[in-house]
C-alpha cells in the first residue's frame, strides 16, 4: 500500500509532529470527504510500500525524512510557482524552497523529489508570458535536482471561483480561465524550457493538454518508488479524477486544514476556516 501524506493538505509544513506520532503508533485515521466515514489507514512498515509527501515547505520535515526513509521508500512532490502574494498569501519564497529540494535531492537521491508547477493561474499579474519567464528562471535554479515537473491549469470549481473572485477584489486584478488552445500553447513552451533542463514535463489529469513529448502524469507513481526502493513494487492504477494515471494509494489529510492561503487551492472552501482548523489542530489525535 502507497500512503500519501496529503494531497488534502500540507503535512510537511504542518503536521509533521502528528505524522511521526502516528508512524510510532503504527497507524492514522482519516475521514473520506464524500460520505464522512473515518478508516484507519495502517503504517505499519509490513504494510507500507512506500510515502508520497506533498508539500509547498518540507523544512519543518527535514529532520524526519532520515527515520521514514528507514520505514519506506518516499519522495517529495514539492510546488514551487513563484506567483504574487494576491494569489498566494503565506507561502515560503521561491528560494528558500529550491534550497529545500537541493537538500532533499542530495541526500536522498534525484528521485526523491518531483517539483510541481501547479496550477497554472492566467492573471493581469499571471498572463502567459509571465508564466513562461518564471518558468524558465525556476527551471533553471532546478537543473540537475529534479528530474520530472509536473504542470496542470486550475480546475475552477464553485469555491475556486469564489476564492479567486475575492482574491481579485481584494488585490485588484483579473482572473481568466483560458481556452484549450492557450493552455497547450503555453504546455508546449514549458516543455520545451523543461527539456533544455534535462526534465520531463508531466500533465497532472487534463489529457486534452498532454501530448507525446508533455504526457500525462502519475503523482502518486509506483515506478518511481521502486527506483528508490531499489526492489519492484506493484501498485494497480486507481486515479482519483477523469484521466489520473495515479496508482492506488490512501490518503491520510483532511481538507480545510491547510493555512497557506492560496486562492486557487481546490483543498481549501475558506481561508479561515482551514487557519481555525489548524489553530484546533491536537498533535495527539488519530486523524487530522
């Protein structure tokens, strides 16, 4: 079983205490966000094949990944885009989290890290060649830590769209989602700066903007896994949405609990309401 830790929320940055009590227990509850039944996920090392972490800050974490990596294989799946704060209020600065990949790739290998260019948000402060000139500047400071980037466009669902209408108010600034046509037009560019970077650019489940040379990605790979395992590890595909190649996994977060105020964020109904949550957070408690 692939355990991950969390495409919900951000338990590196946040809940990194809670995951290590829970990895001493030897197992975590989580709650599924569709019909609010809580199961217990084991984390056993008999029963772990291995840890995705999602983060946009794995600082905090750093002092734990040598004792995980003795219980299982794990990589990092890292998002760094560098947007203004209107659109992102609290994260860390673009620096400091290319940094923290370096470390995490140095000493846990190159595959221990995927970075994330995710989501994609055309704004008056974001229009697409900005995107393209940020793109480039990260990409660059990446060279040789990672080896894939994965890119998708934000899915606009309702609270997104009221996320991002009240971050627009707020901070002055339009907001589009673009057409098909833009979005592959600027994929394309990012490969193309991906590939002089020795870097595999991946789509995260919109399969009407991969291509053959920009396929689709599987976050949660077990391919990867194995490469640093060193041994197979067999996992079925079980995406989570339309077109995800991502393999089986249990994911242990809770949505509304991530304080990182993102506007685009699809994890997040209301800032506030995840800043309460957190502040609510019991380190000692089986479930987020």
């Amino acid at each position: 079983m692939i355990v991950s830790a969390s495409y919900r929320t951000d338990i590196p940055a946040f809940y990194g205490d809670w995951f290590m009590r829970r990895l001493a227990v030897g197992a975590c509850c989580s709650v599924n966000p569709w019909n609010q039944k809580t199961y217990e996920v084991s984390l056993r090392a008999a029963d772990v094949d291995g840890f995705v972490f999602w983060t946009r800050n794995a600082m905090p974490f750093m002092r734990h990944l040598p004792k995980i990596g003795l219980h299982a294989p794990f990589y990092v799946q890292y998002t760094v885009t560098g947007y203004p704060r209107a659109l992102e209020q609290s994260v860390i600065a673009d620096d400091q989290a290319v940094s923290n990949m370096k470390a995490i790739a140095t000493e846990f290998g190159a595959r221990a890290v995927v970075w994330r260019y995710d989501p994609v948000v055309f704004t008056d402060h974001t229009p697409p060649a900005w995107h393209l000139a940020n793109f480039t500047q990260l990409a660059a400071k990446l060279a040789g830590t990672v080896d894939e980037v994965t890119v998708s466009f934000a899915q606009i669902y309702r609270k997104t769209r009221r996320n991002l209408d009240r971050a627009a108010l707020k901070g002055e600034f339009r907001w589009e989602d673009p057409d098909a046509d833009a979005k592959r037009a600027l994929i394309q560019q990012l490969g193309a700066v991906a590939n002089t970077h020795q870097m595999r650019l991946t789509v995260c489940s919109q399969k009407a903007l991969a291509s053959t040379e920009t396929p689709l990605a599987a976050c949660i790979d077990a391919a990867r896994l194995s490469d640093i395992a060193g041994a197979p590890i067999t996992a079925k595909q079980r995406g989570n949405r339309p077109d995800c190649l991502c393999h089986a996994s249990r994911d242990i977060g809770a949505y509304d609990t991530c304080p990182h105020g993102c506007s685009y964020c699809y994890a997040v109904s209301d800032s506030d309401k995840a800043k309460r949550n957190f502040a609510a957070h019991d380190p000692e408690a089986e479930r987020l």
